[in-house]
C-alpha cells in the first residue's frame, strides 16, 4: 500500500434497515424518496444514503450531525459490525466486504479498533485486563498482553489504576480505558463513535485536548464521529457533515464554516465564532503597493482571531508570508468583515490537502505570535 | 394516530362503549347470548354435563399396570430409565453416605467455611448455629437425607437448566418455544409435578429426585437466558469490534456477564429443590419432610415442629449463603492471592475438623446432645387446644374461627360455584380473563376450565377453586393494606423486611404445621396456609410498586397540595397497576399451590385425591387430579395475566 492509498475508501455506501432492504439502494425511484414516504411505502428506513468519502492516511475525519443522521451506523458499516446494504468500502485498498469472517476478524483484531459512546467496558474484569482484552482475543499470552496493556495503561493517564474495576472509575476515567483498549492492540484506525458524549463539559474537552495529544504524538487515523459541531470543529482536519443519512458537505472546517454548502449547514455553523475558525488565507487580498514589504508577517494557516492581535498591535494591515513569499494582506476591513459574516470568501482552503492540524486554536496560537515578534 | 385513522362512526357510539372494557364485555355477551341457549339445549343440567366428560380412569389404570408389570422387563425401562433410576439412586446414596462419613463436625465445619468463603463471617456463624440446632433437635440423620437428595437434585437441576438457558439465550428460535413453556411450568404447583413420575419411575428416591430436576430447572434456565439475552449491547458489540470468536465472545463476555442472573438462577433453584424436596417426601423421598409427613398423619404437631425447624433452618442459609454470594459480583476481592489462601485455609480446617470428629469416634451426633421438643411443644398445643379453641370470651377461639370461615365463607362460595350452570362459569371466567388480558389468555383460561369438566372432575375442581378465591380474597386485603403501610413508613418497611425475608423462603410444606396447631384439620387451615405463604410475596410486590413510582410524578401532585390519601389514590396506585397486578398474579399461583397442598391435612378436593390417590396406589385417581390441578393452575395464571410477564417468582 502506497502513502496516498486512503485509509478507507467508501464508495456510494447504503444501510437500510427493514424487509427486503436490498430493493431500495439499486431502484433509483425508490433511492430518492425522502425518508418519510421511503417507510410508509416500503416500510424501511435508510439510515446511510449513497455515502461516499475517503479517509486519508494520518488524518483525524470527523463524521458529524444530528442524532438519528445515520452517522453511528456509517461508522459502524467500516468494519461490518453492521453489514451495508450496498456499495464498496475498501480498506487499504482491499475490499471489506468481500472479506471472509477470518479476514473480516482480521480486519477488526489489527487494522481498525474502536471506542464506544457509553465505553463498553467488561464490568468484571481489572481496568488492567479490559485494556489487555483486545490482545487476549488475538491469543497474546497473559505475561506479555499485561505488560503492553500496562504502557498503554499509562499512556492515557490511568497509572495506579490498573488493579480498579470499571464499576469504580469516573465517566471520563472510563473512557480512557475505553481508548487504551483501543490503542492497545495497536491498530491502523482509531474508530470513535460519539466517546465523549456521556462526559461532562470539562471531562470532554480534558477527553479532546487528549485525542489531540495523541494524534499529534503517534499521527495514527482516526475517524471520529460526534454531533458536537464545536468537537468537530476542535479535532476534524475534514468534516462529513451528514442529514438523513446524506453526507450534506465535506471540507474542513473553515469550508464548512467559511462556505456552507446550503441553507441546512449555514444553519449549523451560524453560532461558530467564524474569526477562530477561519485562516488569514481566506480573509486577505492581494497586497497592493508597499504592503508586501512592511507590516508583521503571519502564516497562512494562522487564525483570523490570531490575525486579529497582530493587526491591532502594529496598527497596520498583516502579510500572509508563506516561505518568505508574501501571498497577500489582511486589514482591519477584511478582518472586521470575516468577524461579522458579510466578507463573502472568495477561495475557502483551495488545497485543502495541506492542511495540517492547524485549524486546532490551541497548539498552533503560539508559532504566530513568534513570527509577529 | 387514532384520531387520523378512526372515521367518524366511532364518535356516534354511546359513551359507556368507548371503554375497551365495555366493548369486550359486550362482545363476550353477544356471543353468550348464542351460544348458550345451545349448549343448554343440548346437555342441560347444572353440573358438568355426562356428555361432556371423557373417563380416563380406564386407560390410565391399564397405563399404570403395564409399566408395573414390565418395569423389569420391557427394554425402555432396561436400558434408559432404568439406568436413570439406578444413577439416582447411587448419587443420593454416595453423597449420603459421604456426608455421614464426614461426620456431624465435618459437615458443620465443611458448610461454615463454605459460607465464610461465599458470604462472610456472620452468615458463617449462623450457618454453624444452624447445622447445630438440626443435630440438637436430633434430626441430624433426616436433615443428611434432604441434603443428598437435593445437592443431587441440584446439580442435575443446574446441568439442565444452564444447557436449556443457553439454548434460549443464543437462539431465537428456541427462546420463543422454550420460554412459554418454562413460564407455565413456574406457575404450576409443585403437587402436580409428582404424579407424572410416580406413574414412570414408582414411588422412591428416583421418582422424587426427578419431580425435584422438574421443578427446580425452570427457573435456572429461564435466568440463564434472560442474562444472555440481557447483555448490555455496547459491550458485546465491543467484544465484536475486537474481532472475537463466536466462542470467545461467549466465554469472556456473555457467560461473565450474565453472572448476576446464573447466581440468582442458582438461589432459586436451591431454594425450589428444598421445596419439593419436602414436599416430596409424599413419594417417597425420606429426610426430613418425611418426618413432617408422617407427623401431620398422626397430627402430631411436636413432632412435625421438631423436623420443620431444620428445613426452616437450611433454607434461611441456603437462601442467605446463596443470595450474598451474588451480591459480591461486583465487589473488589482484594488481591487474588490473599483470597485463594482463605480458602485454602477454610478447606484445611474443615477437613482437620472432619478427621478430629472421626479419630474421636463420634460421626455420629451424639445422642445426650439432643432436645426433646417434641413433648413440650404436644403439651403446649394441648393447652392451646384446652384454652384458644374454643370458648374464649367475647373473641371466640381459633377452631371456632376456623368453623365459622368455613361455614360463612367457604361453604357458600363452593355451593354456590357447584350450583351455577357450568356454562356460567365459564363465561364469568371468560368476563374476568379478558378485561385483563387478551382474548387469547381468556380462551387458554376457558379452555384449561373446561378441561376439568371434560377430566370428569368437575365438582373437586370448583372445591378447590373456592378455596383458592376465599385464600386469594384474603391474601389482597391484607396484602395491599400491610404493602400500601409499608411503602409509606419507612420504619414499618425496616421492621417488615426480615419478617418476609424468612417467610418467603420457607417451603410450602411447612406453613402446614402452625395452622394444624391452631386450627386443627379441614379447609380452613389449608386456606389459612396458603395465606400465610402467598402474603410476603404480595406485601412486598406491593410496597415495591408503590416505591418505585415515577418521584417526579409524586412530587408534582405534592406540589400541587395534594393530601396524602390522593397521592396515594390519583398517583401511586394508578402509577403502580402493573406491579398490583402482578402481585395478584403472584398470590393466585401461590395460594393455589398451598390449598392443594392442604389436602395433606384434610383440606380435600383436588388435592385430596392427588394425595389419596399416591397412597392407596390408584394412580389414576391421582393422575386426573393432578392434570385438574394443572389445568386449575393454567386457568388462575391466565386469569390474572397481566401484558407483562414476571421474571422472577415471588417465593
């Protein structure tokens, strides 16, 4: 498998639940009813329609939106604990469902490990022996499955904590041990399903700025499902942002924010303080005469927010500087315009391919700040 | 929606018809109406029509004879259940004889480390206390029999139970088949159990092991499935992601998880095994019901006091040792390795007590250790008969109680029951089973009533159903009432609970001793037992009902200012009706079960000839009754149905 071979690839992906299930995908007047009439004419429900995205090596994709969208049966679908209706997902390149049930266990012991929403920990056993459990499956021996659960164990901060049962751990405790499993059996994927819905505010964003830890720390995929826009928005290099079982837009986050792809995302993103989410890239213009010469220079990835700071310290627009090249300006004009959403953007993350974790306001605030100095 | 559904006719019937209540009535009335001018043209008379009934006595006696006459012979009985009965026969024996071996120290000392293992020290000590007491009321011998009978009866009831439960917790299919058939067999009384094996294996051990299996297996498969199929979702379906093995999965995470109900199962079973195990004794079982048995003949009520307390005793412990051995599930035991040397321990001294008992010559209970209950116990029943009989002033004495109930109350409701055309009663069936539950529980109450007319035993059956309403009628009054207090007094509640704790663990057979020495024999001790027994489950679904109403719907009507009387009457019982209803439910399949009972100590009818017919080896008598008693049991569980099943049997 080369670099560029995505993750997952899903092509036209369908689950519809209900008799006689396989009509509905593969007759086109059936598959454009909408909900509602689809189950009182045949009395099924699709809870994924027509899906199609590739997950990218090394990158967070966030699958987002409402309860009841179809998002937790898409996540689901990757690995077949719920098996699709129709369509193509291949992993690696290879195609899932066409697995044989060793390949299939295959998949699930080594490639893609998953975290639960309400932590499907076994009450019984040590938080110790929950971790080591994936490795058990597989048919580690006691001694050496101990001894990997127990980094793992301490990776995500549960150190001391090994010989506790579940019964006794906080929420967000618990779902710590829920990652460590994952992690423990060292898989291609992380696959999370809403892990942080059942925590407390606090908990959670302790619970994100860990994934983001990680992430940053061992670079492993991840598709991470929630219906927190403001979790999606914090994690996602790209967002699926999924209605009935559609995937509505796709982009990262300052597309999705930046250039809502209708009325129902423009809805969703209408709260998102923009200037947080949204880059200098698409707040500036061409520089016109001196500019590119003066003023303080910010990268292309820094935040309109960050943007926001440097402008008002030098009193003078910014240069957007990518390797020593001056791309454009902000000012306060442009930047006042992002700030109230009448700043119509012009070319939203045109490679999106290059972006990083940029867009995660904590770990990139300093570097910026650096370069202003 | 009904509104969008409905067209308009439904508005132009009469108010009162709205009602489903209503409608059905007037449906089952439209139906009489044509059917009953019929069936009374065709075979009228009050009592279940000749016509109507078919004589099994013939085939069944001929049945009878022939498995006596090739018990010996015949390659069934040679080759498959003869190997059966000779199997029991060898595990009671080698376990009795094991037991008798270990002496009384070794056993007392073997069942106190068992307990302190399981379920800490105090129940420890009073698991010693007990097995003590069983020896100094010198019943050291019987209380060695009823326990071999049982711990075989016990693990076979285990082995079937786990294999059926994991059928019907893996299988779809076979839950749907299985489960009916295991919730009816809950709600049948133990008497009705007897007769089938007595007919295959004759009177003895085999017989009453395999009644016991019978019994006592239902609970611990229908648990086992319900456990499997209980399983939180999430976590199986992470035991999936992880990629495990059908074999896996169920290994490491359904069995395990399951682990609260297969302990529970396992409570119940024991307790149930104890039951019958007493019970019985009728076909020959021995131990210590036997002794009651035989002490209830004579109406010897010292004597059936002195073997009742041991069997009260061991289901106390068995119950306690059982039920906190469940309880520690989710308990942290400390490291593994400190526990295992307790136990190790534990097992040492037991077995250093066991051969310090032998060395000193003394298996045996010794006999200078012993109380004679017996006597004074006859003496102060014989002073309870002289003073509280009869004759009391104001009060009147306990027989003259006994007499009146029976005359004001039983009398009359049986004259009258025998005295209504038979298609009445069928249809005053029909108009109380249908109301409450489903047409199809209706027609299975009928249908199971009308088979005791068919069965020829049509007059017995009305007896012991008028039993079992005037048994029942009293049960809910002061069940709901003692409930209703005890949801409402918390400190009555803590008084209460070890009261029902003990009386609900009881086996049946034992309630039958105190109402002999109070009332005497006749129907009204057999109703007064079935009260006794059938009031702690009754009392505590009630108050359990009450209790878990909805406390923001109560707060609400609080802070309304509503008085406590109309929470009580506008919240909580509505809010409660299922858990009422069930506790009807509970104590009509309980008190059944105990009137039949009763007929160990003349309480006649159904369970009469039941009995009657085990004695004098007229197999068929019995046999008959005890497909009416079956029948009856049907009729009164489906009666009473509500939508819900219970998952758990009151006692």
């Amino acid at each position: 498998m080369s670099a560029t071979t995505p993750v997952f690839s899903v092509q036209g992906l369908w689950k519809v639940f209900g008799p006689k299930a396989g009509r509905v995908p593969a007759d086109p007047e059936l598959s454009a009813l909408p909900p509602a009439d689809l189950r009182s004419r045949t009395g099924c429900t699709a809870a994924v329609r027509d899906v199609s995205f590739d997950v990218r090596r090394g990158e967070v994709f966030v699958v987002m939106g409402l309860s009841g969208s179809g998002k937790s049966t898409l996540v689901r679908c990757l690995t077949r604990l719920i098996e699709p209706t129709a369509g193509t997902i291949a992993v690696d390149g290879e195609d899932v469902r066409a697995m044989d049930r060793t390949r299939l266990r295959e998949l699930r012991r080594h490639r893609a490990a998953m975290v639960f929403q309400h932590f499907g920990l076994l009450p019984h056993r040590t938080v110790l022996d929950n971790v080591a459990y994936g490795l058990e499956i597989q048919g580690v021996g006691r001694a050496e499955r101990r001894a990997r659960a127990a980094g793992v164990v301490a990776k995500v901060g549960l150190e001391g904590m090994e010989q506790r049962r579940p019964g006794q751990l906080s929420g967000g405790q618990r779902q710590r041990v829920g990652l460590a499993r994952a992690l423990a059996v060292d898989p291609e994927v992380l696959l999370f399903d809403e892990p942080f819905s059942a925590l407390d505010p606090l908990i959670r964003r302790d619970m994100q700025e860990e994934v983001v830890r990680l992430h940053r720390e061992e670079g492993r995929t991840m598709v991470f499902i929630t219906h927190d826009l403001s979790e999606a928005l914090k994690l996602g290099d790209r967002i699926a942002l999924m209605r009935d079982g559609r995937v509505v837009q796709l982009g990262t986050p300052e597309e999705i924010v930046g250039s809502p792809a209708d009325d129902y995302v423009r809805e969703f993103v209408r709260d998102v303080p923009r200037e947080q989410v949204l880059t200098v890239r698409t707040a500036m213009r061409p520089a016109s005469g001196d500019e590119a010469g003066t003023g303080p220079a910010l990268p292309p990835t820094a935040t309109v927010s960050q943007a926001i700071v440097a402008v008002a310290r030098a009193g003078a627009p910014a240069r957007v500087v990518d390797r020593g090249r001056c791309l454009g300006v902000v000012d306060h004009e442009r930047l006042l315009g992002v700030v109230a959403g009448t700043e119509p953007a012009e070319n939203p993350g045109e490679n999106p391919g290059e972006h990083p974790a940029g867009n995660l306001a904590e770990n990139s605030a300093e570097e910026p700040a650096k370069e202003v100095v | 929606m009904a509104t969008a559904t409905a067209p308009t006719p439904r508005a132009a019937l009469p108010g009162v018809l709205r009602h489903p209540v209503a409608r059905k009535l007037l449906l089952l009335a439209a139906a009489a109406a044509v059917l009953v001018p019929l069936a009374d043209a065709h075979w009228s008379s009050g009592t279940w029509p000749k016509a109507l009934t078919v004589d099994l006595t013939g085939p069944l006696t001929r049945t009878g004879d022939w498995i006596i006459d090739h018990r010996d012979s015949h390659p069934l009985f040679l080759h498959f259940l003869g190997h059966i009965s000779n199997a029991v026969v060898f595990c009671v024996r080698a376990v009795y004889l094991l037991l008798l071996a270990a002496g009384w120290a070794g056993v007392t000392a073997a069942a106190t480390a068992l307990a302190w293992r399981a379920a800490g020290k105090r129940l420890a000590l009073g698991t010693a206390a007990a097995f003590l007491a069983c020896g100094a009321l010198g019943m050291w011998v019987p209380t060695m029999q009823t326990l071999a009978l049982m711990a075989v009866a016990v693990l076979a009831s285990v082995a079937v139970g786990v294999v059926l439960g994991l059928a019907a917790g893996l299988s779809a299919r076979l839950d749907r088949v299985l489960r009916p058939v295991l919730d009816t067999m809950q709600v049948l009384p133990a008497f009705a159990y007897l007769l089938p094996v007595v007919l295959v294996f004759g009177i003895g051990v085999p017989a009453a092991v395999l009644a016991t299996v019978v019994y006592a297996a239902p609970p611990m498969a229908r648990l086992t499935a319900l456990g499997l199929r209980g399983a939180d979702k999430e976590v199986l379906e992470a035991v999936d992601s992880l990629g495990a093995t059908a074999r896996q999965r169920l290994l490491t995470a359904r069995i395990p998880l399951a682990r609260r109900e297969l302990l529970l199962g396992l409570n119940q079973t024991i307790m149930m095994a104890l039951s019958m195990a007493v019970i019985a004794s009728v076909i020959g079982a021995g131990g210590l019901g036997d002794r009651v048995y035989q002490a209830l003949a004579s109406v010897d009520v010292g004597a059936a006091l002195a073997a009742g307390i041991p069997i009260v005793l061991l289901a106390v412990v068995l119950d306690r040792v059982t039920a906190a051995a469940g309880d520690t599930t989710g308990r942290t035991t400390g490291t593994g390795r400190g526990h295992r040397a307790y136990t190790a321990y534990a097992v040492g001294a037991a077995v250093a007590v066991a051969v310090a008992g032998r060395l000193a010559g003394r298996p045996d209970w010794p006999g200078s250790w012993t109380v004679a209950v017996a006597a004074p116990v006859n003496d102060a029943v014989g002073w309870m008969t002289g003073h509280l009989y009869s004759g009391v002033p104001v009060i009147g004495g306990t027989a003259d109680w006994a007499g009146r109930f029976t005359t004001w109350v039983l009398d009359p409701l049986r004259d009258g029951l025998q005295g209504l055309p038979w298609w009445a009663v069928l249809l005053l069936v029909a108009a109380v089973a249908w109301p409450i539950g489903t047409w199809r529980t209706a027609l299975t109450a009928v249908l199971a009533l009308a088979a005791t007319g068919v069965l020829g035993v049509w007059e017995p059956s009305l007896d012991t159903l008028s039993q079992v309403l005037a048994a029942v009628a009293v049960t809910l009054v002061l069940g709901f009432a003692t409930g209703v207090a005890a949801a409402r007094g918390d400190r009555f509640e803590r008084l209460l609970r070890p009261v029902l704790d003990v009386f609900q663990t009881m086996p049946q057979f034992v309630y039958l001793i105190p109402v002999v020495a109070l009332f005497g024999v006749g129907r009204a001790p057999a109703v007064a037992a079935a009260v006794v027994y059938a009031l702690p489950a009754v009392v505590r679904i009630t108050a359990q009902g009450l209790r878990q109403v909805d406390p923001a719907a109560l707060e609400s009507a609080r802070s309304l200012g509503a008085t406590p009387a109309q929470q009580l009457r506008q919240v909580q019982l509505p809010l409660a009706r299922p858990a009422l209803l069930l506790a009807v439910n509970q104590g009509v399949v309980l008190v059944l079960a105990v009137v039949v009972i009763g007929g160990l100590v003349g309480g006649g009818a159904l369970g009469y000839d039941a009995v009657f017919g085990l004695a004098q080896g007229d197999l068929a008598t019995g046999l008959v009754a005890g497909a009416a008693i079956v029948c009856l049991g049907l009729m009164l569980d489906r009666v009473t149905q509500p939508t819900e099943r219970r998952t758990k049997k009151g006692a």
